[in-house]
C-alpha cells in the first residue's frame, strides 16, 4: 500500500521543484535582462510584478540604488522619490537596514520591524500605493567586505503568504547572485559596482548625438523635468562633474556604447 499525498502538499510540491528549476535557470542566464525578465513574471504571477533590487544606499544618498541598481519602478517614482526627500525617510530601507530576514511592507506599517513608522513615512507608503504599490515584500541581502543589498517586489497584492515570502526570498538570492556575477565575476572586489538604469543609459546615448534635453525628452517620451533627474542620478553614479564626463566614463565602462 503506497502512502498519497493532499492534493495541497502535491501543489505545494510542484511549486517548490518549479522554483528550484528557476534558480538552477537563473546561474544559466547571460544578460541582465534576462534576469529581470525572471523577476518580473515570477513575482508578478504573485500579485507583485515591481522590483527594485540593488546595493543599500550610502547614508546621505539622493535616492536608492546609489551604483549596483535594477527596477522596473512606475516612471513618475523615481522622480516623485527624490523630490519629497523619501531618501532620507525610507521606510523600507530602515527596516532592511536592521534586518536579517524578508518583511512584509504591512509588518513594516505595523510596527513590527523595530520602529513604528512616522507621518512622513506613512506619507510615503501612501504615494506608493496611489501607484499600485499597496502590498509587498522587502528582502534585505549580504555579501563580502560588508556588502548590504536588498531587493523588494510590489504590487495591488495580496498579502504575500509566508510560503509566497520564501519564494521571493529565493529569487531576490539567486536573481542579486546573478546579477552581481554578469557585471563583475564571481569575486567581489572591496569596490562597488556601478551600474545604471535602462532609462538612463537612453538618455546618455540621446545626448552622445548632441541632442538637448527638450529632445531628448520628446524622443523617450518624458520631460523636461525628468530628463534631468536623470542626468544628475548618472553624474551621482559615476562620481562625474559634468555631462561629458559621465558620458566619457559611461563608455569607458562600457555602459554604453560609444
């Protein structure tokens, strides 16, 4: 007599053989893109198809993702971001920065992350959410010579299950790994990485060709206002003083192409 499984511990099986397949998948893959993709769908089938993932910023940075730095935000977050200050009040970045295993965003609002959160965290949480970014999990991620990274997944929800918390906690693991490992090998340097947007790398190439910003933003479809956010992010990034000076090191990091 052979013994049968719930059919709820069979479905809960077949998840956990089709995540480890996605990991095994992910040490298989050549391209950031690639990488992301796998986030993207992943999570998304999980009500949270935002990510963020990338290196801690430095206390005092402008906005997240100070070098090593992937997202698929809302195009008006990054802007909305930076100029309500929520750098210097992030929620989420306090609440990673402190711990050691994945947190829902609602355990964060809750309190239940070491600190009860002000009115103009709240504020923050509340912006996100008229974006869509009502539910989600934040991954906080280490590595050598002190390194601290984390990666969160977003969306409408719902409330990340503890089970759903441990699938994304496994493809933020391997999802960071892999990244990290295509931009510089499986050794981490005492260095960062730097590392810029798919949206900024646009934006250098536009202006390589001389084009300014008012066309610039005409062509990506953004404005004015935005276009300069981003060149200031890229001259942030790359320690550059001016916009020929990032575009000179951009191609010398090959970033971008020349």
């Amino acid at each position: 007599m052979t013994r049968q499984d719930a059919p709820g511990q069979s479905v809960a099986m077949e998840r956990d053989c089709d995540a480890i397949g996605i990991v095994l998948a992910l040490a298989g893959m050549t391209t950031p893109s690639q990488v992301l993709g796998v986030l993207a769908r992943r999570a998304g089938a999980l009500g949270l198809p935002t990510y963020a993932i990338g290196t801690m910023p430095a206390p005092g940075a402008a906005g997240p993702g100070d070098r090593f730095f992937y997202h698929n935000w809302p195009e008006s977050w990054p802007e909305t971001y930076a100029q309500r200050g929520f750098a210097a009040i992030d929620p989420t970045l306090r609440a990673a920065a402190r711990s050691l295993v994945p947190l829902t965003c609602s355990a964060i609002k809750a309190g239940r992350a070491g600190f009860v959160p002000d009115a103009a965290q709240c504020a923050m949480f509340a912006a996100a959410e008229a974006l869509g970014m009502c539910d989600g999990v934040i991954v906080p991620l280490f590595g050598p010579h002190g390194y601290q990274a984390m990666a969160c997944f977003v969306g409408p929800g719902p409330e990340p299950t503890p089970r759903v918390m441990a699938e994304l906690h496994l493809l933020a693991i391997h999802g960071h790994a892999r990244l990290m490992a295509l931009q510089h090998g499986t050794t981490m340097r005492s260095d960062t990485v730097i590392a810029l947007s798919e949206r900024e790398c646009a934006v250098l190439r536009a202006a390589i060709h001389g084009n300014a910003d008012a066309r610039i933003g005409r062509d990506l479809g953004i404005s004015l206002r935005t276009v300069r956010f981003h060149f200031a992010s890229i001259r942030h990034k790359l320690d550059a003083k001016s916009r020929i000076e990032a575009i000179a090191k951009a191609v010398s990091l090959h970033l971008i192409q020349g």
